[in-house]
C-alpha cells in the first residue's frame, strides 16, 4: 500500500486502498461476532509469548495497515476476555484503598 514516509501529515492510502482496508475491518469484525459463541469466553496468553510481540518501540516507518490487522486477528483476539461473549456474566474491578 502507498506510504509516503517524507509526508507524515497525509493519509497515505489511496481511496481504494482505504475502501478495501474499511472492509477488511469490517469483515474481520462480522466474523468474530458471528463465531465469537464457539470459542471460549477468554483466554489468557502466556506472558514470555506475547510481552515480545508487543513490546518494541513503533517503527520508524508506517506498516501496511493489513499487516497490523492480520496482527490483531492473530496475537489480541485469540488472547483477551471476550465480554462480548453470550456465556460472559460480570467481571468486578478490584478493590481500591484510598
């Protein structure tokens, strides 16, 4: 996808290319409604797996924004609570000492 890395201030898709993103996104979240009762309410991910995944400084250059959903798909869905899910009931924040 066209990214232009002298001009930070514009967006660097190209109509098209913003249209097929939105739809991916869109597509990626009709599927994980639609299927979201077949998996677990949550899943916990070991930390010494995903702490590498996510900790390291932005690029210096923008990623093509597929890439960043193909990463979101694979590394946060699988590995959060899914409170969206139909068997999640509450969860109670812990308690805070003033």
């Amino acid at each position: 996808m066209g990214h232009s890395p002298t001009n930070r201030s514009r967006i660097a898709l190209s109509e098209e290319e913003m249209r097929k993103f939105g739809y991916a996104v869109v597509d990626l979240l009709v599927e994980h409604f639609a299927n979201v009762q077949d998996g677990p309410v949550g899943a916990k991910g070991d930390p010494a797996n995903l702490i590498p995944l996510f900790d390291v400084d932005p690029p210096e250059e923008g990623r093509d924004p597929n890439e960043l959903l193909a990463q979101l798909k694979r590394d946060v869905f699988p590995n959060n609570l899914h409170v969206d899910h139909p068997r999640f009931s509450r969860s109670f924040p812990g308690r805070t000492i003033l």
